[in-house]
C-alpha cells in the first residue's frame, strides 16, 4: 500500500479545495493509495463536498482522510501524525510544505525515498510541456522535488479526470438526470436552451444581460449561486426580457455538478475544475477565467484557444474568440451572444470532437502513480 499526503491551501473560491479533491479520490480509488489531504480550510471543501469532513483518524488504503493543517508554530502540521513522511508527497499550487515536514522528507531520504511533488494549475501554455517532470533540489535539503504540469498533451501530466469517466458523462443518463434535477431546481427540463451560468463578479454581468436580451431566442439560464449569479438576476429583471428565464440553482455536491452540467445545453463557466468538467460533458463552453495581475490569463486563454478551436469551422471559431473576448477582457462586439448561438451546432459539433481528444489524454493520477512508482524505486 502506498500512502500520499497531499497539502493544499484554500487562497479563495472552491478550486483549490475541488482540485485536490478530485485528484485525492482518484489516487485512493484508482490506485488503492491511503491518502491524507491536509487542507487549512476544510469547510471550503465542505461546502462542495458535504461528506469531507477534517478528522482526527488513520488513513486507510483506498481512502481518503481529510485533516486540519495546523499552523500555530507548533511541530505538528496535523494530527495524527507519527513524524514520517508519505511515500509520495504532493504540494498543491505552490502552497509551501510545513518546515517539520520537510525534515521529515529529508530524514526519511537518508534510509529510503520520498516521491516530493509540486503541482501546478493546468494550462495549455508551452511551459507546461516544458516543465513538467523537472526536478528542482531542496535549498536546505537537497532532496528532489518534481514539477508537475497538466496540461493537454502526453508531454505534459495530462488532466485531472477519472478513468471511467464515460460513465460520468454517458449521453444516455442526459434526459432522466435533467428531469430529476430540474424538478429540483423548479427549471423547465423541455425547455430547449439552458444555459449554466457559473462565473466570477469580475465579469461584465449587466452587459451579457443586455446581450442575452437582444437575441430574441427562448433561453433559460441556470445560475449557480455566488455575486455574479444575483447580479445577473437583477440586470434581467430591469430588461424585462420574457424570452430569458432565470432560474436560481442551489449549491450541489462536486458529483451532482457533473449532473448538472451534463444535463444543460451549454455553460459559461469558470475557473480550473469547473471549465474542464464543462469540456468532459462534452457541451460548447464559454470561460470566464480567474482574472490575474498583468492580465496573464488573458495568455492562458489564448493557449488554450489555439488548440480548443482547431475542431471548429472558421464562422464558429470567430464567434468563440468575440464571445471570449468580451467575457474576459470586456471589448464591446456587437451581437456576441447572438453570433454564439447561432454556431451553436458547429460549437457543439467541435466540442464533442475535444472532448474525444480529452479521453485520450493520461489522467494526472495515472502519470503521478506511475513517476511515483520510479522515483521511490531509487
Ligand atoms: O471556485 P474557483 O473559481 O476557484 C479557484 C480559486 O479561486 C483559485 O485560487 C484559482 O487559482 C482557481 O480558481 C483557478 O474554481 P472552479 O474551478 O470553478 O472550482 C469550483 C469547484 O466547485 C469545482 O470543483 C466544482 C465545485 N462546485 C460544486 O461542487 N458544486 C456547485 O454547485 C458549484 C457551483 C461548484
């Protein structure tokens, strides 16, 4: 049995706390690993994950146990801890490990070794490629940790995705899940265009209203909860747009998301997790991505778009890039919701053919077993 301890810290939102669930589940069930996910803001993870609970209790093979990151100066980073290290260790989004754990990676490298890992934030960006697997020694220590770098091809460590994802996503549970959730969410599952509407306050809300208003095909617009949500529902209501159903969604559980997303006809979506279960549901997407200083995003998006648009005709791909464009970085094109739907069958053409190429991208899981597997041969 191998055991893993991953370190994650919640800087804001649901991501941190959603990607390194995923990834903690999918090493314990798929790789029978007893994993330890030790978080500094387990309610986060609560809150999508109602059954995550931190505990004080041992870790088993298959299983994930979810822990307090304890930082009141103290030598103990959680509780229980023994003061040895995991077999693999895994540093989330550049979270920092505690100094005690360091030791102990250190200590544990004198007699046997320790798969130390970094993983960073998936992107289509060439450094990913570049970076992934690259070790980088310890400034004190000396001993070796890996860069990991999801990303979309085999030189990178691939996605955050189960194996038996077909399952997850499996077009024939699409009319039963859309009648039983809707029901739930008081939406219309006959309606013919529902929209999930899950984005950041930063974006342009009252705008995309005014967007949504001005084509005057029927549109139901699921919205998850959040700032961005409740602005959205006041700008329709000034517009007056009977054609615009708005419909409040309630928080789910990360499984029913899926649900949710597989049930609605397309999404504008955020973040790192959520824009990818989008692209796994196989429905056409519009990504408002998390806005950062110096615009870096707006290059993430751009990466991304060079190689999610190659499966789509020309008139498609220019309706993407303005839709994009106008959600991300706020330039006026006329028409962008109007021109999006009307590509919408090309758009959801191309993203069947992505999703494809999704599947056949290694899981970060499996690339993570298998490097572990090499590095703790030595
Ligand atoms: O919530 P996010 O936008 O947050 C993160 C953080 O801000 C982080 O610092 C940043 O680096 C990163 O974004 C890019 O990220 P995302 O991907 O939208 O994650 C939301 C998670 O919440 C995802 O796992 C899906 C889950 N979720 C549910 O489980 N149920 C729900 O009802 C909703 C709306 C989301």
């Amino acid at each position: 049995m191998r055991t893993c301890d991953m370190f994650c810290r919640v800087i804001d939102n649901y991501g941190d706390a959603g990607v390194s669930w995923r990834l903690a589940q999918m090493l314990a069930k798929e790789y029978d690993w007893a994993v330890r996910l030790i978080i500094d803001d387990a309610a986060v993870l609560s809150a999508i994950v109602p059954t995550a609970k931190a505990e004080v209790a041992p870790v088993k093979a298959g299983s994930v146990t979810v822990c307090d990151w304890i930082e009141d100066g103290s030598d103990v980073p959680f509780r229980p801890w023994d003061g040895q290290a995991a077999d693999v260790v895994i540093e989330l989004f550049s979270c920092r490990l505690p100094d005690a754990y360091e030791a102990a990676i250190a200590r544990r490298f004198e007699t046997s070794p320790c798969a130390v890992f970094a993983l960073d934030y998936l992107t289509a960006e060439k450094y990913a490629e570049e970076g992934n697997g690259l070790p980088s020694p310890h400034p004190r220590y000396g001993y070796d940790k890996t860069f990991l770098f999801p990303g979309f091809s085999e030189k990178t460590c691939g996605i955050n995705r189960e194996r038996n994802l077909q399952q997850i996503f499996n077009p024939a549970r699409k009319e039963s899940v859309r009648k039983r959730l809707f029901a739930e969410f008081g939406a219309d599952p006959e309606h013919p265009f529902t929209l999930y509407f899950f984005t950041y306050p930063e974006m342009p809300v009252e705008g995309f209203a005014q967007c949504l208003a001005q084509d005057p095909r029927p549109v139901q617009v699921l919205a998850a909860p959040g700032a961005a949500s409740a602005r959205l529902k006041r700008a329709l209501e000034s517009l007056e747009a009977p054609h615009i159903c708005f419909v409040q969604a309630s928080m789910v559980a990360q499984d029913v998301f899926d649900d949710v997303l597989l049930s609605c006809d397309a999404a504008l979506i955020r973040g790192e997790d959520s824009v990818l279960r989008a692209q796994l549901a196989g429905i056409p997407m519009i990504w408002t991505l998390y806005p950062q200083q110096e615009d870096t995003h707006l290059t993430k998006l751009a990466a991304f778009a060079s190689l999610y648009t190659q499966a789509l005709p020309q008139t498609a791909r220019q309706a993407w890039l303005e839709i994009e464009d106008y959600v991300n970085n706020g330039p006026v094109h006329e028409h962008v919701w109007k021109n999006w739907r009307d590509r919408i069958e090309e758009l959801q053409a191309g993203a069947t053919v992505w999703q494809k190429t999704l599947f056949s991208l290694p899981t970060l899981a499996e690339s993570i077993s298998k490097l572990a597997e090499k590095k703790l041969k030595f």
